[in-house]
C-alpha cells in the first residue's frame, strides 16, 4: 500500500508542477522546463500503471460483481412481490 501512496503523491506532484506552471516564472528557459515536466510524467507512466493495474482491475472486476448482486436481489424483490400479490389475490377469493 505504501508502494501506492508514493506513486499516487509522486504523480500528484508532478501534476501540480504541470499545473503551476508559468513561463514568466522562468525566463531563461520555459520551453526547457516545461518539456521536462513532460518528460517527467511520460517517463513514470510505465510505473505507475504497473502499480496502479492490480487496483484498477480489482475494483473494477468487484464493481460488476456487485452489478451482479443487485441485479439478482431486485429480481428476488420482483419475485417476492409477485408471490404476495398472487397470495393476497388468492385469500381474497
């Protein structure tokens, strides 16, 4: 989990740095830094999501899972609720 936190805080960052950015702030070579802040981000991509996959799938995969369940339970309701009406309507006669 700490490998995470460091690599979700290092992207962070880097992004802020992205964000941030003003080339006024930097006279003597805008163009420089900013390709290196670029290149910063395009060179940790690969690490990131090397890290970042495992998590991504698992919550993605478990999302469906859960599709899943509640579509099953709202059909257990359906169900449920068309055996009382059937049960009722037949007490009733």
């Amino acid at each position: 989990m700490d490998v995470l936190l460091n690599q979700a805080s290092d992207a962070l960052t880097k992004l802020e740095q992205v964000k941030t950015f003003n080339p006024e702030d930097h006279p003597e070579s805008p163009k420089q830094i900013r390709d290196n802040y670029a290149n910063q981000i395009r060179d940790s991509y690969d690490a990131y999501f090397q890290h970042l996959f495992p998590f991504i799938a698992y919550g993605r995969a478990r999302g469906e899972d859960l599709k899943g369940l509640e579509q099953q339970a709202q059909g257990f309701v359906s169900s449920i609720e068309a055996s009382k009406k059937e049960f009722d309507k037949n007490r009733i006669m």
